[in-house]
C-alpha cells in the first residue's frame, strides 16, 4: 500500500476532532480498544547511533509494522494516538521537511475507519516553542491542544510545552489554560464514563512528588496541575517522551509513560500500547510491533 501525504487529512481543528464528536461518540456503546503509540520519531535511531549518514528507514519500517497490525486488529481501534516527537528534526534543522513528508506519506495507510490522533511534542515544537512553531504544527497536523469522543469516554488532547517552557508563547498558554479549566467544568456534568488526558511529557514519571527531570513536568507546576485535573475527576493520563515504559499513581489518578515505537531508551523493544475501554475501568499493555495482537478480547 503506497502512501500520499495529500492524503493526510487534519482532523483536529477548532478545538475538536473531526468525526470524534459528542453527538456522534457522547453515548456509551459497550467496551472498545484505542492504540497509544508515542515517539515514532523519525531520523532518531541513526542520530542516537551517531550513523556517518543519517536516515530513517527503521522508524519507517517500524510504522508500516504498526499500521498494518492496527489494521487488521479486531475490533478495529477507536483510534490511534501517537503522543508526540513525530519527527527527530527540531524546527529549522536539516531534514524536518523531509521527515514529516515520511510521517504524513506513512500514517496516510491507516485505515480510514480508524482515525489518528496526532500529539504535539518537544521535537515538533522545540523545546522552547515560538507561535510560529506552534503554527506549523497547527497547520501540518491539527490543534495542539484539543477535545474529542470515543464511545462515551471525555479525551483531552494537552500541548506539554505550554508547561515545560512557554517563555516565548505565554499568550498561548494563557488560551489553554482558559480552554482547560472550561473542558474539565463542562467534563463533569456530561455524563463521560471516564474522563482521560493524553500529552507528550508526562507530569511524572514513577512519583508525582519525585524531583524535577529532563523527562518529567517541574513540581511547582506539576503539583498544582495533578490537584486540578484530580479534582475535576480526571482518572487517567497517556504520555511518551520518556523512551521507556513508566507511571505511577497520585491519589488514585493513573498515569501511564509509553516507550518509544521509535528508537527505546530502555529494556522494551520499539512497540505501541493497546488499551481497553470498559465501563468500569480502563486497562493496558505494551506490545513490542511484533508481538502486537490479531484479537482483542474485550
């Protein structure tokens, strides 16, 4: 199957998701699976291994992996995620253009019945990002920060960034901060069964109360945030960033930290997370790509 980046819709816009609707997706319809991919991260398997000549075919072959194994899943994913750092090149660098032609040429092969969910991350922004850097991301790959339905489940799409370094874009930050605190309002009277948070830098990564790192949110802004989002109910958080798997639990709100389907830091091969929806609860598991699973027993 070829792709075509023409082919790439962007889905995320006004603050919604095309097709991903309330009216469409507000009602509970039984149990379901999502993917949760995070740093597919194009050009950085090469760059980590200090090849002489830099490419990224294994992050493609590794997509193409993916996509095909999400394809023929059963039942087919509501969705699949990919929380962040589509590409390795940070904004100006050499190759970006040419990495995100791949995502866009490769990611137009999912089905179309399964939509993607595209998150923004620390490579696709900068790590300190500029309204111009934010509208790129914008208008390659939708809204930055977001909301959206999956059989009566509330999904929050966060821009990290805004909370690791928004010195050059506070104006922004302020925008989401404002959208935040009138989606977590609005999440509690809409009957969701659950009510999820998807970013890129995980506010934690074992302890909401360990110390500050370059792969986790600062405390003085990570504590209060962790307060909000539990107090509106939040019961569950998907990140990446960190290129291993890990979470942690803070007063009973779930975090959960995906490895790379890119290029891992740690013991688990480059693999993506199949997450189950019930009413009562929503649980997971890491796959390596090729351990990902034909069936889905719900």
């Amino acid at each position: 199957m070829s792709g075509d980046p023409a082919k790439f819709v962007v889905k995320a816009k006004n603050r919604g998701f095309e097709g991903l609707d309330q009216d469409k997706e507000g009602a509970w319809q039984g149990p379901f699976c999502f993917i949760q991919a995070a740093d597919c991260q194009y050009g950085m398997i090469d760059d980590w291994e200090e090849k002489a000549s830099q490419g990224w075919e294994r992050e493609i072959q590794l997509t193409r992996d993916a996509i095909a194994a999400a394809n023929r899943m059963e039942p087919k994913p509501k969705f699949f995620v990919m929380c962040g750092d589509l590409v390795n090149a940070f904004p100006g660098e050499a190759k970006r253009e040419e990495q995100e032609r791949s995502f866009l040429e490769e990611f137009a092969k999912i089905d179309p019945s399964i939509p993607l969910v595209c998150v923004c991350g620390n490579h696709d922004l900068g790590n300190t990002p500029t309204r111009d850097t934010v509208q790129d991301f914008r208008d390659k790959f939708g809204d930055d920060y977001f909301s959206f339905w999956a059989g009566g489940v509330r999904f929050l799409v966060l821009n990290s960034q805004y909370y690791e370094d928004p010195s050059l874009v506070m104006e922004l930050k302020k925008k989401q901060d404002t959208w935040l605190d009138k989606e977590l309002a609005a999440a509690q009277s809409s009957g969701c069964k659950h009510l999820v948070v998807i970013q890129h830098i995980p506010w934690f990564l074992k302890d909401g109360e360990e110390e500050d790192d370059y792969f986790n949110i600062n405390r003085d802004v990570r504590i209060p945030m962790l307060d909000k989002l539990h107090k509106a109910g939040v019961q569950y958080i998907f990140c990446g960033h960190y290129h291993r798997n890990a979470g942690g639990d803070y007063k009973g709100m779930q975090l959960i930290v995906t490895s790379a389907l890119g290029c891992p830091l740690g013991e688990a091969k480059s693999g993506l997370r199949v997450v189950k929806v019930t009413e009562e609860a929503i649980t997971h598991q890491y796959y390596a790509v090729k351990d990902i699973p034909h069936k889905v027993e719900l």
